[in-house]
C-alpha cells in the first residue's frame, strides 16, 4: 500500500463504529459484490472456509429479521446473513463479519452486526431454504448513515476501556 | 476517509493473508501500541468487551508457544494472546483477531493466526498468570515478512472458492 500511509489505514480501521440508523438511500450493486470480494478473502482455520453468505436485499425479508431480533436489518440497504458449519465456525464467523463491516465502511456506508434471537435462526433458514444442520445466527446489516437520526440518538455508548485493561503486557 | 479511496481501502482489505515466515527485524513499541488500539476498538456483543490482549515478546515464551502448536509464534517479532470468557465469546475473539491482522498488515507487517492444542492452553495460562476459567487458544503472530523464505515455499495455497459458492442472492 505505497500510497496509503500507515497512519490513514490505522485510523479507517480504529473509526469503525456500529450504525443502527439508515437513511433510505439504495446500495449499488457493485458496491455490494465488492463488500463480499473483501469477505470471500476472509482466512479461516486451515483455509477450510467454512463460512457462506446470503445476500438479502428483500424489504419484506428484512423485515421479519428485524422481528427476528436483528433489528437494524429491518432498515438497512443491504443485510448479509452469515451461515456457516456449527458454533466451532464462530471464530471464523467473526473474522467474515469484522471485513464486511470494514468493507462497508470503505465505501463510506454504516454498519453493525446484530443477531437473530429465539426462534430466529431456524424460522430463517426454513425462509431461505438454507438446510437445517447449518448455523445461521449473525448479520451484518449495512447502509448509508442516517446522521440526523443518530445525532438525535442519546449520546454515544461505544466507550472501549483502557488500553491498560485491555493490553497485558509480558505477563496478565 | 477523504483522502483515501474506495479502491484503495477495499484492496487494503481484501490484500491480507496469512504470512508464517518472518525475519529477525523487531517491531517498535510505537508499532505495538498502534496495533493495540486497531484491537482495543474492536466491536461486541452489545460492547461487553470480553477480550484481552496478553503481548509476548519473551523468546523464549515464544519457543513455547511454538512448541504448544502455534508454530508460528515461536518466530514472530511479536504476539498476541488473545485472552476471554468463554467458547461463547470466540465470534468476538474473531472479529478482534482479524483487527489485529489488518492492523499489523497497516504497518506493512506479515501475520497469521495460530492456535494453542492439547495441553497448550492450560499450560499458556499457568506459565502467564492468567486465571484457569479464562479462554486462551487464539494467537496472532506478527512480524516483517520474510519474502525470501516465503518465495521459497511451495506456491501459496490459500485459494478461496468462487464467488458463486460464497455467496448466494436473496435465497440460498
């Protein structure tokens, strides 16, 4: 990256925040297969690739995720639900996740992730005919930042503690 | 990201693979901290923020976890030990993994993830002081990579599967 300085890719990658208010702006469909080039190459565990997508772009669809517990789907441009083997693809699962929020970001789009409560994962997978021994629970919901709506919001709670309770350093 | 493009950020992204070979060269603190901070941003389950870092620079606990089966931590500049709760946590674990990968990669350094096996998790968290009912088997290891070495090694098999069979659009 010749010419991106450290310094810029450092802060893009420290920037990322959860969005939970879209405007109802639509997602071209270039910028969306660019999000899932980025989270194709997501590494996993001895390169098995145990995770897929399914790209839901459906208002009626998002909004039985957003029923579901996975309430920013309801609204977003764009929601990508991860499905992948069983819980030991949780680890990979979360790798997939983190690119396609910072995918969205590159683009400038807000995004979070939010997961399907209850009875959420199988009522989607009966919906989209994923077959029932998959794992289907987490969503990145993406779309473009309604900035007046999260100004209005109460003051942002994304605090993260301390780098000194974070980082051990050496020894716990 | 004004001053840094779409293009050029979701080629930043999509750019990153596993580096297992790694020169001598250290890694500054500065490099260290800034990497620290990439992770210390990273998102959870409704901010719970369950995951801590533990830095290893020792060489000789390096050795040791290269002998617990994170290989390539035994030859890295730096590690990081990602500490947690519970196997509930690992989506988290992931999403600060993949962080610190793309951190590293920010400073133009190579990184991989490696896991603790058999006893290496139990016997990682003695040797460090971490609480026995604390998660510890996700590594990152971190250093410049060693381009002769890697050239060297047979042609680079992290292939992913086709766009086709990643994603899917509206159903599965």
């Amino acid at each position: 990256m010749a010419q991106t300085s450290s310094n810029e890719l450092s802060r893009f990658l420290r920037r990322l925040h959860a969005v939970r208010e879209y405007t109802q702006e639509p997602i071209s469909e270039d910028v969306i297969q660019d999000i899932l080039e980025v989270g194709r190459w997501s590494g996993s565990s001895a390169n098995k690739q145990p995770t897929e997508i399914v790209v839901i772009r459906d208002p009626e669809l998002q909004s039985k995720f957003g029923e579901w517990g996975a309430r920013p789907a309801a609204t977003a441009g764009v929601v990508f639900l991860i499905v992948s083997g069983s819980e030991a693809n949780a680890f990979d699962e979360g790798r997939l996740a983190e690119r396609l929020l910072l995918g969205a970001a590159a683009h400038g789009l807000g995004s979070t992730v939010a997961t399907l409560k209850g009875e959420g994962p199988a009522a989607a997978k009966q919906l989209l005919g994923i077959p029932e021994d998959r794992r289907a629970i987490f969503v990145v919901a993406v779309g473009h930042t309604d900035v007046e709506a999260r100004r209005a919001r109460k003051p942002n709670p994304e605090a993260r503690k301390p780098i000194e309770q974070f980082a051990h350093w050496d020894r716990y």
